[in-house]
C-alpha cells in the first residue's frame, strides 16, 4: 500500500497523478497540432502582387517601401545622432570599409572588430561625439548651459529618445531585408 501511494506521488507513467493528466493534454495537442492543417494567409497574384490577409501590395511597393526605410534610418543616423551638419561643424569621418580587420578567434567578453588593433580607424570612435559637443559653438549651445557648463538632461534626453527610435528602424531594417526569424 505504502509503495502504491509513492508511486502515485512520484512517479508518472501509468498513474492517475495531475503530472500524468499534464503529460496526457500536452501529448494530445501535440498530436492535434501536427496532423491538422491551419489556413494559409499568404497569397500570390498576377505575378508580382502579394496578398497577405487584408493588405495586398506589389514587388515594387515592398522594394519602394525598404528603400524608404533605410533612406530615413540613414538620414536620422547622420542627421540626429551623428548631429551632422550642413552648416559647418566637424563631418562624420569616414569609415575604413577594405581596411576593417577582425579576429574571430577573439573569445573575451565584450570583443568586437572595432577593438582590433590592425584597423587604423580615422577617428577615436569612443571619443569623437563628446568632442564635437565640447568644441563646437552650435552643439554647446544644445547641450551644454552656458553659465553652469553642465549638459542639458532634456536635450540629452531628447537625444536618447532619437536613439530609440533609430535603434527601432534598423531593427525593422535588418528583419526585414535580412530575412531574420
């Protein structure tokens, strides 16, 4: 009797224990899952429209519509976060492209390319930014308060909402045009 009462407790196959009834309702969805069919949402017409539930839109519109989106993603980059200037000001340097080395043996915590001595990068990345803001009229008189000489928290938290909303775009960007799950 004493072994019946564990085994119902513990042990699971063959009992009337919640763990078995558990194990039972996840078998069975399990199987309902895999032997029914679901309706497809997706579909094709005239060879170059896409039909997908209530929207319908052409090769062209989605190619249109990613080429918008890196457009404005890139525009805010250099525009807003970059706080690029027509207008004077220091410009973005430009990006070593065929000179970007990496070591993917690197295993430490926190390693990327930009860390890897053979690239001669244009700019102290790290520093280039806070510089431009220290030395530059226009962008003192955004961030900095002139009689104190500390940063202004709303602009600086202006600037972290535009790093946001640039972080969502190209994470848009990236799903879309990469084919990312």
């Amino acid at each position: 009797e004493w072994l019946v009462t564990m085994m119902d407790t513990f042990m699971v196959r063959g009992t009337n224990s919640p763990m078995q009834w558990i194990l039972d309702l996840r078998t069975y969805g399990l199987k309902v899952h895999y032997n029914s069919t679901t309706p497809g949402h997706v579909g094709w017409m005239n060879h170059d429209q896409l039909l997908y539930k209530d929207l319908n839109f052409t090769v062209r519109d989605f190619k249109a519509f990613i080429h918008g989106l890196v457009s404005t993603t890139r525009q805010l980059l250099y525009e807003e976060l970059l706080l690029g200037s027509k207008a004077g000001g220091a410009a973005v340097p430009e990006i070593p492209w065929q000179e970007i080395r990496d070591d993917p043996t690197q295993r430490g915590h926190g390693w990327n390319f930009l860390q890897d001595p053979r690239t001669q990068w244009p700019v102290a990345g790290s520093q280039w930014l806070s510089n431009r803001v220290r030395t530059e009229p226009r962008l003192q008189r955004q961030f900095i308060e002139t009689q104190t000489g500390r940063f202004r928290m709303g602009a600086i938290d202006s600037y972290l909402q535009r790093v946001v909303r640039f972080r969502e775009k190209l994470c848009i960007a990236v799903h879309i045009s990469g084919g990312q799950p």
